[in-house]
C-alpha cells in the first residue's frame, strides 16, 4: 500500500484527471448542417457504428469529428466533450461511437443526431 499506483491503476487514474469517470454517455452532434452533410444524416439510423476521430495535437479548439461508416463527414461532438476528449484520444483512449437516434428535419439541427458513447480505457 502507498506509493505510487503502477500498472491499469495508474492509468485509470491518469484518464479520470482528464475526463469525467463515466464509461457511456450520450451526446449530440453539432456542425450537421454544412456542406453536404445532411446527405450523410438521412442516411444514419439507429444503431449505425460511427467513426471519430480526434483533430491532431496543436489544433485551436480541437474537434472530435463523427464519421458514417463510408467516412462521409457527419459533423463533430460539442466542444465541452471534445475537450477532455481529444487529448484522451490522443494519449491512447478508444471511444466507440453508435447512433442512438436520428431526429426529422424539422428539429434544431443541434438536437437532430444523437449518439451512444462508450469508452474504453487507456
């Protein structure tokens, strides 16, 4: 006992400094609307596996982007998860993505694409 942790220890550790200790959680996706992405929305349904992937160490406001499964740009998770995110990516973290709902046309753009997250640890 004491010390300092080793091993998974010290990695679960490491990873709850730099996001919340949630395993799953769900999330919206912004930025649907541009370019020819909401050709990529209509084609989503519920269940669809989805790709993210994380903008590169150094960038401004790094991005987590969400991909369809072709690698059609679907749009990217608000900056307050890409945040704790991205770096968590970036040191090894693997997040996996699925569509949990697709809402009409007719909702605020912000609300229209819901995803399932589930991590797994560094």
């Amino acid at each position: 006992m004491g010390g300092a942790p080793t091993g998974s220890e010290s990695m679960r550790e490491d990873a709850t400094a730099t996001h919340p200790p949630v395993e799953q959680f769900h999330s919206a996706v912004y930025g649907t609307v541009f370019g020819r992405r909401m050709e990529a929305v209509h084609r989503l349904r519920a269940g669809d596996a989805l790709i993210l992937v994380p903008d590169p160490p150094g960038t401004d406001n790094p991005a987590v982007w969400v991909h369809a499964a072709g690698g059609d740009v679907v749009g990217h998770l608000p900056f307050a998860v890409s945040g704790w995110l991205v770096p968590w990516m970036l040191r090894g973290g693997r997040c996996r993505a699925r569509v949990q709902r697709v809402e009409a046309d007719d909702v605020a753009s912000w609300k229209r694409v819901i995803v399932h997250l589930t991590l797994a640890a560094i």
